[in-house]
C-alpha cells in the first residue's frame, strides 16, 4: 500500500557541512516527504541500511544514536498513519500524513465529506439569510456533480492542492455546463469557508485549503439611466400585477433598499419623512429619508392592508420587472463579458432581459451620484462598507458625466456649423 524510505536531502551541503535526513512515504504513484528534523555529515550515512552509521575511535561524536532513534521513531509513527487509513477506510494523501505528523488528527475519522456539509448547512440557518444558505446548498450540488461525474470520492484528509486542481479542471473543461469565473470564485469561497469551520470542529482537514484562490471578475454595473427610469415609473400598465411589480422595483430605485428589505419594510418603519429599520444583510439599524418618489410610491398604497407596499415572491417580481421594462420600450443593447477560465464570451442583450430586483439598488447609487449626491451621504444611504465595491459606482457616474459632456460641448462646434449651412431660400419677387 505504501512504502517508507529515508534519503539525505538533495542538493548542497549546509555550512556546517552536512544534510538534512528526509522521510519519503510513496503510496499510488504520489509521494510525501516529511523533514526527521536531524543533519548529518553525508559521510556518516548509510544509504543501504539508511541509519547513521557509527563514528571510527578517530572520527568525533556524529550523535548517530540518537539519530537513528528518531529515524525509527518516524517510521513507527509513518507506519501507524497508514494503519489508521486501512482501519478507517481513508484515502491516503499528502495533506493526511501532514497532518498526521502535525497531530491534528480527526476526533471523528468515518465522517464523511458530505455529513460535515450538512452540519455545516444545518449550523449556518440561525443566523445567515436563506439565499445565503441557498447558496451553500447550490455548491453542495455542484460538489456531488463533481464528485459523480469524475468518479472521485471526496475525502475531508485528502482536500490539497491536486484535489483543488482537479475541481477547476472540472469546472472550467470537463463539466457539461462550464461555469464562470465568479461561480468558482464563490464555490471556493464557501468552500473555504466550511472547510475552517470543520478544521474548528475536529476535522481532519489539511491547511492546504487555505491556498485555494481564484480571482473573481468584475462585472458590469447594470441600471437604468434616469430618463429610464422616469419612463418606468411614469408609463401606464393595463395590468395591476405589473402595475404593482413596478412600483416596488421603483422603490428601490429611489430608496437603495435591497429588495429582501423592501419586502421585510412594515408601517411603523416609516416616520416623519424616514425609514428606520434593520438591515437583514448587515443586521445595522439605518435611517433612510424618503424623497418625493418614494413617498409617493407609499402615498398610493396608504389605505391597502397592513403593509405599505404589494407583496410579490422574488421569482415572480424578477419575471415581472422584465416584462414592465419591455412594454416601457428599456431596450437598448448591453454588451456583457463573460469569463470562463481561460476563454472569454462576448454578449448582447437588450437592457430589459437583464433587469433584476438586484439593479434597484444599483440604480438608486449611480444616479444619486450622477445627480450630485454627496458621496459619504450616497455611501451612507447604501450602506457599502468596502472603498473598492463602492468605488465601481463613482467611476460609472464619472464615465456617465464625460461622456455627456463629450456628446453635448463636444458636438456644438458641429451643431453651429450644420445651422449655418442651412440657409432659407429666396423669395423671387424679394429680388
């Protein structure tokens, strides 16, 4: 099943003229390499027989005693590590003799990978929001596709580097359906996530994962531009259910509420002009004053049940906000990059295919600051506690604003010019 040998480390001596002594354990063509924490004098040592071999009466002390005491040592404790794994049915791998070495075996060794997952679910619903746990359920999904479409059992002592190698290859090749950059991105995130939570918990889980890293893409700012948005919120719907969908995306659009806030958003959240509730993301209690939008957004639903706004499922209101955004004509072309490991996709989609529930918010925060909003007082509204992910809307509205500038001072020489060749022709009899 596997072998244990000892070498001298390769490479040049040290300045005290000797090498380290090294531990190889080879096991299905892999191999791990443990450091017995000894140096001796290449000399001294016994290839063959791979201990120290004994000083002459000439020759001083090499402490070869205790050398070839620790030598034993480790393969003793190399021999119970591959024991363990014939005992417990455990896959062996680099990061489980590392960790075997370190000490740091599993309290509970049967576990399986997907029973720590569970707990690990079951552990996040009392405090993480339900799409937050959604995801992890989806990365669970997409963990067992891996594991059954690559015929790989995934083992909780075997998640190296080979093992995160391997699941990118998947995602990014193998997979029927390849997944984007920022997918794995959150995979490994959640990934890492758990398997800290584990390691915490007494699994046998090596610090290799620490490492796993895959940059996540920036992706485009999708929102609707304030003319847009006037026309949405001003067009006139034959239907009630889109008339409703509407409202409640517009709201916002004028507020930067999250839609999960929106939906949470009760009457006596609303005071004086403000509203005052606790935001379920950042569990933060934040002030947010109304503008004349806003408000009459409320205003119309003043005297309809006990909550200010019409309650639509997130599913149906994404559906619906589409279809308001197609009858309101929100149709120009939106170029979108897609990544995908080492390949790019270049798509175009009229803007009304890509209105979500998620771009209300992104509305709101790049028009405020187009409009001249304060940027501490429009960071303030959003609540946005990173410089980089807010930092993406300034640049947007500063784009916005050059591009204005450039369309309107920058064509006037032109528009003079135009007007002055378009001269009235002569009335005949005026001659």
């Amino acid at each position: 099943m596997a072998n244990i040998n000892f070498y001298l480390k390769p490479g040049k001596i040290n300045k005290s003229g000797e090498k380290s002594i090294i531990m190889r354990i080879t096991y299905h063509q892999k191999r791990t390499v443990i450091f017995i924490n000894c140096t001796i004098n290449p000399k001294f040592w016994n290839s063959n027989k791979q201990i120290v071999r004994p000083p002459t009466q000439r020759e001083a002390d090499n402490n070869h005693d205790h050398i070839n005491k620790m030598i034993r040592i480790y393969r003793r404790k190399a021999e119970g590590a591959i024991q363990n794994a014939i005992d417990n049915d455990l896959t062996l791998s680099d990061a489980y003799f590392k960790n075997w070495f370190a000490g740091k075996q599993a309290r509970n060794e049967k576990k399986e990978f997907f029973e720590w997952f569970d707990d690990y679910i079951e552990s996040s619903r009392p405090d993480k929001a339900k799409w937050t746990v959604k995801g992890y359920e989806s990365v669970k999904s997409f963990l067992k596709d891996f594991e059954k479409d690559t015929k790989t059992h995934i083992d909780m002592n075997a998640l190296d580097m080979s093992f995160y190698d391997s699941l990118k290859n998947y995602a990014f090749i193998k997979r029927k359906t390849i997944v984007q950059d920022n997918y794995f991105a959150k995979i490994t995130n959640v990934l890492k996530s758990f398997l800290s939570w584990a390691q915490d918990r007494g699994a046998n889980v090596s610090d290799h994962f620490h490492k796993f890293s895959t940059p996540e893409r920036e992706k485009e700012i999708i929102f609707l531009t304030i003319d847009e948005l006037l026309t949405l919120y001003n067009f006139k719907f034959e239907s009630a259910r889109l008339e409703k969908a509407r409202d409640i995306y517009c709201f916002g659009c004028f507020t930067g509420f999250r839609i999960s806030d929106i939906q949470e958003l009760r009457r006596e959240h609303i005071k004086d002009g403000y509203i005052q509730k606790t935001i379920r993301k950042t569990k933060v209690i934040e002030t947010i004053p109304l503008n004349q939008y806003s408000q009459q957004i409320l205003d119309k639903y003043k005297d309809e049940g006990v909550n200010p706004l019409p309650t639509i499922s997130d599913q149906k209101l994404n559906e619906y906000i589409k279809e308001c955004c197609k009858k309101a004509e929100i149709n120009s072309p939106v170029s979108l990059t897609r990544f995908y490991g080492g390949k790019t996709e270049e798509l175009v989609f009229p803007k009304h295919e890509l209105i979500t529930t998620h771009t209300a918010r992104k509305t709101f925060l790049t028009n405020s600051i187009i409009l001249g909003m304060n940027y501490m007082a429009a960071r303030g509204i959003s609540g946005h506690k990173r410089d980089k992910n807010f930092n993406r809307y300034v640049k947007i509205a500063e784009d916005f604003k050059k591009k204005e500038m450039e369309r309107t001072w920058g064509q006037l020489e032109n528009n003079i010019q135009k007007k002055n060749e378009v001269q009235p022709e002569c009335n005949q009899s005026e001659i």
